[in-house]
C-alpha cells in the first residue's frame, strides 16, 4: 500500500496538519518485564516498538500511521477530526524509517492487532517532513 493514514493530535492539527513526535529522543527502549522470553536485553528498537503500544504512556520518537483507512476515519479521526494520508514511496528518499507492527512484534505484543500499524520514525530533531503529506482531511468540515 503506498498510503498511509494518520489521524493528528491537537498540536499537530494546530501546526497546520504536520506530524509531530511525542518525544525528541532516538528511537530505543529498554526489555520491560512481562513481555515475551527470548527479547534481547539492552536498548533497542524492538523494545521502543513494545513501548509505543503503550499509548502513550511511554511516549517514543515514532508516529503512528496505519494502511486502513476504514482505522483511521471511523475509528481515530473520532477524537479530532482531521486525518493525513501520507504518501509512503517518499519516506525512503526524507530519511524516515518504517516499522511495520505486525512484522517487528509477536501478536500477543501487539495492543491493536487490527489497526495494521506502521511507525514513522524521523531521526532528525522536530516534525516529519511537510513533503511526505499528500492531504489533510477534516471530518467535520
């Protein structure tokens, strides 16, 4: 699929429809108790994947998008209302990463199985370049 979906945040919306990380640190976390044997100990970014199911509660570098948009309108825009799609075949050429949920993590890890996430992830400081983003939709409009 070469869109991707993002329903914003407030701050995100506010800053004219960009897609802004929850935190400025690189993109890694530490093996937490609970989680399936065999994680490798030490910082890593499977383990910054485990923290980002945990909405929000640890916040990491990556945003979320998902390829559902079906997920993305009638399930996340709910909360605010406006929706990004985002043009997947220019990430590669910004720099930013991909990590395919379902790929990196074990579904007993994953939070929302059905929501298909893709996490975007911009090694440089501030929000993903405004380039990537095909439109901005606002529901309520």
């Amino acid at each position: 699929m070469k869109i991707l979906y993002r329903a914003l945040r407030p701050e995100e919306i506010d800053a004219g429809g960009i897609l802004i990380p929850k935190k400025r640190a690189p993109f890694l976390g530490p093996l937490r108790c609970g989680f399936q044997t065999g994680d490798c100990i030490g910082m890593n970014e499977r383990h910054a994947v485990i923290d980002h199911q945990t909405k929000g509660m640890i916040p990491t570098r990556g945003v979320s998008t998902t390829t559902s948009k079906q997920i993305a309108f009638e399930k996340y825009s709910k909360k605010h209302g406006v929706v990004t799609l985002i043009d997947r075949t220019k990430l590669k050429y910004f720099g930013i990463k991909e990590f395919i949920v379902k790929e990196i993590l074990h579904s007993s890890q994953i939070l929302n199985p059905n929501d298909d996430e893709i996490i975007l992830v911009y090694e440089k400081d501030g929000a993903l370049p405004k380039e990537i983003i095909i439109k901005v939709i606002d529901i309520n409009a």
